[in-house]
C-alpha cells in the first residue's frame, strides 16, 4: 500500500497508531488493526472506507490504495472524509483527490514519521450536528399517510 505524507486520524486511532510496538512489528501486522482505513481506491475517483481488514484481499493487493487516514468507527470515518473533501477543495475545485494527494507526497509504507492531521471529538461532532437537523426535517412515510 501507498500512504499519504499526512494521515488523517481521530484521536482513538492516533493512540493506536503511535504505539511504539507498532513500528517493531511488520506492515502485515498494521491489516490485524481494529480500525477502518480510508482511502483512494486505484481504479476509483473519490476517497472510500473500510475495515483495515479487508485490505488483505488479492483485489487490493493488485489494485493498490492510497490510504490517507484511519478512523476507530464510521462516523469519525465520514467526519474525516469530509475534512478531506474540504481541504482538496481549497486547494482545486475540480476536486482532482489523486493529484492533491502526490501534491502532498506519498510513502510506500506507513513510517513512525508520519504527519498526522488530528481530527478532534470536537470536529467530528460538528460534523453530525450539521446533519441530524436536516434529517430531522425530512418527511417521513408516517406523516405523508
């Protein structure tokens, strides 16, 4: 796998990651984490998510991601994504996700130098305030009847 110079974390993952045993085992041992990866798929256009696990299948193996964080559950998964749609926005609003992140630089393996962008509880929390009104205030089957 590719990993992106600076990984987004939340703070659950981060502790996970900067554990010093980690960097004494091989990047095989990374796969056992309990952590859904994110990242940008080779044959694809925008950033995905998944179990870390997973990326231990052959399709990943021949179809190498570009993994540009890691999450300890969804919802600091989609928070994270978020943060990286935004940022890639900033920086080219053609959203072009690949040629932001080699803007960025890569790595072909994950580093105890990695630059780590840190979402905070706080960010993500945000994040789903924002959406829970709106879905609130969807019409449901219910009251249509």
């Amino acid at each position: 796998m590719k990993f992106s110079t600076n990984v987004y974390v939340d703070e659950n993952s981060k502790k996970i990651l900067t554990k010093k045993r980690l960097f004494s085992l091989k990047e095989k041992k990374l796969y056992k984490l309990p952590l859904i990866c994110i990242y940008i798929p080779a044959n694809g256009d925008r950033p995905e998510f998944t179990e870390i696990s997973n990326l231990i299948y052959p399709y990943f193996q021949r179809n190498e991601p570009i993994v540009i964080g890691f999450a300890g559950s969804e919802r600091p998964a989609i928070a994270i994504v978020k943060h990286f749609i935004k940022e890639v926005y900033k920086a080219d609003a053609n959203l072009a996700y690949k040629e932001y992140v080699q803007s960025v630089g890569t790595n072909d393996g994950f580093t105890p130098n990695q630059n780590y962008v840190l979402i905070d509880n706080d960010e993500i929390k945000k994040e789903f305030d924002e959406i829970l009104p709106a879905e609130e205030e969807l019409p449901s089957e219910e009251k249509e009847t």
